[in-house]
C-alpha cells in the first residue's frame, strides 16, 4: 500500500471515529450518553437534567430536571409518553384522528448534563 493511500485512510478512519463521537447537534456541551433503546429506566448520580433524543430525527423529545438518586423512566407504551410520542409522531388516518407510525429506525437516546 503506497504511503499516500496509507494516510487518505487514517485520515478517512480518524474523521469517522470523531463524528461518531460526538453528542447531537443542540445538546450542552458536557452532556453524557447514559441510556437508550425503548424502555429506559435511569437514576441521576447528582443533580443535573436529563435530556432525551431520538437519534435518527434529531429531535428532542423532553428534558427533565433530576435530583441526585432521581429516577428517570421512559417507555413508549406509558401513558404520557404515549401521548408525547403521538403528537411527534402521529399520523393522520382517514378519519383525521391520529395514529402512532413510529419509525422502524427509531432510536431513543438518554443524555445526562451534571448541574456544576
């Protein structure tokens, strides 16, 4: 492998393991990945704000203020987080009511931000 190809793909491999990384555009900087998936359950370890994102979208489902050994839980099925998730992502059916099409692809993410 020439030393010009060699380079091209460390620097291909580094800007990839960078962007991987990284949190979602719009959280504070600190923000630390500590759950995902479709049922989430999560005690804070200090004060500070959970934030929950789904993935694929970017979008930011709610944020909620935690107080050290505050438990944060999150399950589509539930009622208020059923209600959230239909307004976000709801579909009209043809008698104008709405109908739950989560993505297939959806990926639910939980960040914690520390207070300082």
């Amino acid at each position: 492998m020439s030393p010009i190809r060699f380079g091209q793909i460390v620097v291909t491999v580094t800007i990839l393991a960078t962007l991987g990384c990284t949190t979602p555009k719009g959280l504070p900087s600190g923000a630390q990945l500590v759950g995902g998936g479709l049922q989430i359950d999560y005690e804070a370890p200090t004060d500070g704000t959970v934030i929950l994102v789904e993935k694929v979208t970017g979008r930011m489902v709610a944020t909620e203020s935690l107080s050290s050994g505050s438990d944060f839980t999150f399950g589509p099925s539930s009622g208020v987080w059923a209600e959230l998730l239909l307004t976000l992502f709801g579909t009209p059916s043809a008698d104008g009511e709405l109908t739950l099409q989560m993505p297939t692809n959806a990926v639910f993410q939980l960040y914690f931000v520390p207070t300082k």
